[in-house]
C-alpha cells in the first residue's frame, strides 16, 4: 500500500464506498500500531493518507460489501507483493 501513488477505496458501515485520488493517487504519508489495554480499545493498525485533488472523494454507486467495486465500469488493478 506504501508502494506509488495508489487509488484508495473506502468501504463505510453504511455499506457505502468512496474512492479517493482518482486523479493524483494518494500518499502514504504516516502511520501507527496500536495495542489497546481495555476490551473496546484499538487493537490495529492507524494510517495515514493524504491526497492533492481538486474535487472531494467520488461515491461509487451499486458498491456493495461483498464487493466494493461493483459499481466501477473498469475492474481494479490489484498490485501484491512489491
């Protein structure tokens, strides 16, 4: 996920997802491991995304939660291992 500029897809509780850096990618520009003490505390990972678009994150529509890019017209292109 750190490696280039990549298109970031974000998947709500509503069951909405939103892709961000359509444009210019988005930067992997921080991050934290978490180790919560308490049962309701983080336990996980926190990074830290960051983006130079012009407009504000675009809604994908017929996304659903078993598959987040249902709505794209062109599948994604998944990139492991680099």
């Amino acid at each position: 996920m750190a490696y280039g500029r990549p298109i970031v897809v974000a998947h709500t509780k509503q069951g909405d997802a939103f892709a961000f850096g359509l444009k210019n990618g988005m930067e992997l520009t921080g991050g934290t491991i978490v180790s919560g003490g308490a049962m309701g505390d983080l336990y996980g990972y926190t990074l830290v995304m960051s983006g130079q678009e012009k407009t504000p994150a675009n809604f994908i529509d017929g996304a659903t939660e078993a598959n987040p890019f249902a709505g794209m017209t062109t599948p994604p292109t998944v990139i492991s291992g680099t």
